[in-house]
C-alpha cells in the first residue's frame, strides 16, 4: 500500500523523477536542473512504497487563491494500474493551500481515464484559451 504525502522531493528522490519525466512525451530530455527548479516552485505530492522509495510523483503550479495546473503525475511502470496517481491527484486536491480555487487544469494525451473521475471535464470553450509553445525548450524539437 503506497504512503502519500505533500513534501519537497529530497536530491534522490529528483533523480528518479527526473528519470520518468525524460521519457514522457511532455518533456523528452529534460534537465535535471529544470525538474528540481519546477518541484521547488511547486506544491509536490509524493507516493512511496513500504520501505520509502518514490513511486509516484505529481505536483500543481498555483497562486493558490484562484487556480492550479495540476502537472507531471508519473508512477515507477513497476506500480502504474494501482490507483497510484489518482491518490496523489486527490492528496493535491485535498491540500488545504488549494480549497476554493476558481479553476483546476491539466493537459493529458491519453489519461483522461485516471482524471474523469477526480472531477475533472473536456473545457466547454477551448476556443477562449491560447498558449505561447516552445516546441525545443531543451533541446531539439518534439513531435
């Protein structure tokens, strides 16, 4: 049964974050200096197993008056289809810093599965929402 908490990640635990955010297709390549920065400037929820290792990581960028953007939530392969990051959405979901906000997002490709039952819709007017995209912010460009 995986223990969750709200906590900065320590140096070890960024490095295994760091690991499972390279291979996304969010952050292909990330630095590891950019991956300890965002958890630094971010409210962090961490899973971990019975002897303390990180498991699952997820964290939300927020003024914390009016609005989070819920953002990497990634499990160790090894425990993903364990309800793992839905706990972690729900612990960040429950923190007392995020009650009241006007308005939660996030942006998925192919998990709209694990977030429908925490609450979260299709936006009714994606037409009133822009974006500035850097396609290469580490490097070379994504697909």
């Amino acid at each position: 049964m995986p223990h969750i908490t709200i906590e900065r990640p320590s140096q070890t635990d960024i490095e295994t974050i760091h690991a499972l955010l390279r291979e996304t297709y969010w952050s292909p390549d990330i630095p590891r200096e950019t991956v300890e920065r965002a958890a630094q400037n971010s409210i962090c929820a961490i899973a971990r197993d019975d002897q303390g290792a990180l498991i699952g990581f997820a964290r939300v960028v927020s003024d914390r008056a009016t609005f989070a953007w819920l953002c990497d939530v990634v499990v160790l392969p090894t425990h993903q289809g364990q309800g793992i990051a839905r706990k972690l959405v729900r612990a960040l979901q429950a923190h007392p810093e995020l009650q009241g906000l006007r308005r939660w997002l996030l942006g998925t490709k192919d998990a709209h599965g694990v977030y429908t039952p925490l609450g979260f819709t299709q936006i009714e007017a994606p037409e009133r929402l822009m974006h500035i995209r850097n396609p290469a912010p580490y490097g070379a460009p994504t697909t």
